[in-house]
C-alpha cells in the first residue's frame, strides 16, 4: 500500500500497492447459501413471475409478485381442505358420513380465507421506528398476518 499521498509525476495517479477490493467491501459477510430447493416456476427464467420452492426444514414457499408465504404442508392443506374446529371433519367428511349436523361446529368454507392481514403493519410484519430501524409488530409476532377466528 502507498503511504500518504504520493503521486506519480508521469501518470498523475497514485503510487505503490493497492487493494483490488475497495476498502468499503473488505469486511461484507459471504452471502447466506440458499438452501431452497425451487420445484415450479410459472415463467422459466423469469424471476419475477409465481414459483413454489420447498425449504431444508420441509415447508413450502408460494412466490407471487415477491411476496413469500412459507408454511409447513400441513397448514397448506388445512387452507385447501378445511376442518370444523369441533369433530376435525372436512366437507368430503361431511358427505360421506352425513352426521355432521350432530355438531355445533361450522366447516369453514375454502372460499373465506382463514388468515387477515395485520391492521398495525399492514401485512408487512414490522412498522418504522425511526429513519433506518425496523421494528417488529407486536400485534402478528412480524409475520403480517393475524389469525381468523373460524366461526366468524
């Protein structure tokens, strides 16, 4: 490295060793390695467009317009194939059995959705706090979403 200012008098640039690497990004951390595995994409090669990837622990992603929701499997399916909080029965249940009007319970309907999005942060998971800072909400934990009761 060059000590002080020299400069050389042909070039009219600096003189002695220098850093290839400019001193502001000499100490970034490596980036994390991705450990999802992608298993469809509406688009290839497009990474804007819907995909759904699975992650190391088993949950699954759906990416639509850059918003990730990841949920382990079993959450994916209570949305597609809702249970009445009472019995655990599902519509097909229902249908098949035909002893679901001896319960007090509701069967949510697929159609009304079973989560809400956080009115404090909306459905962000953090709010502001100061010119930089994030702070996580408290009301939904930083997740974005509140849950639904289902006999709304």
């Amino acid at each position: 490295m060059a000590i002080g200012n020299e400069v050389s008098r042909s070039s009219h640039g600096p003189v002695g060793e220098f850093s290839i690497v400019p001193p502001w990004e000499e100490d970034i951390a490596p980036a994390a390695e991705n450990t999802d595995k992608e298993i469809w994409r509406e688009k290839a090669d497009d990474y804007y467009s819907p995909s759904i990837h699975v992650t190391k622990d088993g949950s699954i992603g759906i990416n639509v317009g850059g918003v990730v929701i990841v949920m382990p499997v079993t959450e994916w399916y209570s949305l597609a194939c809702p249970r009445c909080p009472e019995c655990g029965y599902t519509e097909q249940d229902a249908k098949i059995h035909g002893d679901h009007h001896l319960c007090k319970g509701k069967i949510p309907s697929v159609k009304e959705p079973l989560v809400e999005y956080c009115d404090h942060c909306d459905g962000c998971g953090w709010y502001e706090g100061g010119p930089t800072i994030k702070t996580t909400c408290k009301h939904c934990n930083g997740t974005g979403i509140k849950a639904k009761a289902l006999d709304a």
